[in-house]
C-alpha cells in the first residue's frame, strides 16, 4: 500500500540528507511533508507531497478562492462539490476540492502529453469508479493524482501501476471531513459542462 512506503520514504530521505540541508531536520518547520522522488515500476519517475489531514482546513468559502498546491489538495473551498466523473474541459478548483473533501480522488492530465489511448482509459476509469474525478488541468506532468492531503506527479501514462495504487490507497479515506458523502447531485455534467448545477439552474458567473 501506498501510505506506509511513503511514510518510510520520507524518513529515510530526511535520515541521509547533508548535515547542514534545511531538509535534514527531524523537526521541520513547515507542516506539510517533504517531497520525495521514487522509483516506480513503470518508466519514469513520481513525485509524492502528502498533508496530514488535521492540519488542511476544510472552510466553506465565497469566490474568490487559491490553493498553496497546484493542483489542490485541500484548503478553504466551494460549499458545492464538482459531480464525478470524467471531463474533457477543465473544473472550477474550488468545487473540485470539495469533492475531494468527500473521498474523492482527483486525476487531472496534461491533454498535450496524453495520447487518445490515454484518454479513453481515462474515460473508462471514471465510469468504473463513483469517486474519480478526471479533468484537464495546465501542469508539466502527464498525470497528477490528487486527494485530499496527498497528491502524486508522475511522468507515466494513466494505465501506470502508481496511478492504480495512488487511486486505490487514497479514494474514500475514512478520515477526511466529509468522508462517505456522495460525489454526485452537485455541479457539473460530464463530459463538457462544469456549470449546470444538480436542479438544472446555471451556477452564477461570481464562481469562477
């Protein structure tokens, strides 16, 4: 499982670091997890940052709305979520965080970097799962995989064994805020409307 070898990782990358590496100190002052570079089994590599859920607020928020991580993994966000489900354009930030606040995790793909192949099994992971959300989102990775307080980048195509396994480990977290809710009778209509809200009215241009 994911979260155990990345908790293991992280310590010995702070074990071995040089003595005077701001890196190194077994008390850092920031309150978020170091990121750590692994190898995966497929080619490439993976970058994973992980926040301990306590410490992200989960406040309710009025646009407008920024994250500390890009994309988000938690923080200050919409009191609507995003439906579930795969999208070909991209989500409002903040109601897609809210999803994540419910179990939800979030891969969003580089649409430049991912091959029509890549896209259908996209596709295909989300209907397979209620609590996928997939969208394209501007970042230098193929695929990121994010939830709530941990978020994985990884160089590798959506089928990589670190995509299922980030997906797997992450998805329905027990401890989130809002763990169990539903991903659905919200915002958004798949494929290509992010706008429509469950009772059919437009969300209003304010949130953005």
């Amino acid at each position: 499982m994911w979260r155990p070898l990345l908790l293991l990782l992280i310590v010995v990358v702070s074990a071995c670091s040089g003595g005077d590496d701001e890196s190194a100190s077994s008390t850092p002052d920031s309150t978020t997890a170091p990121a750590v570079t692994v190898e995966p089994s497929a080619p490439g590599t993976t970058v994973v940052f992980m926040q301990p859920v306590a410490e992200i607020s989960a406040d309710h928020v009025d646009p407008p709305v920024s994250f500390e991580q890009s994309p988000s993994i938690g923080g200050p966000h919409y009191p609507f979520w995003h439906n579930c489900g795969f999208y070909d354009v991209e989500l409002l930030e903040g109601a897609a965080t809210h999803s994540m606040e419910h179990g939800a995790v979030w891969i969003t793909y580089n649409a430049d970097l991912v091959d029509v192949a890549g896209i259908a099994l996209l596709r295909s992971m989300a209907e397979a799962n209620p609590k996928l959300l997939v969208s394209p989102y501007d970042h230098p990775e193929p695929i990121v995989a994010s939830a709530w307080g941990a978020q994985m980048r990884t160089s590798g195509g959506p089928g990589a064994p670190e995509v299922a396994a980030f997906i797997e480990e992450w998805v329905d977290n027990p401890e989130l805020p809002e763990a169990g809710v539903t991903c659905q009778s919200a915002l958004g209509v798949p494929p290509s409307d992010v706008r429509t809200l469950s009772d059919g009215s437009a969300l209003p241009d304010e949130w953005n």
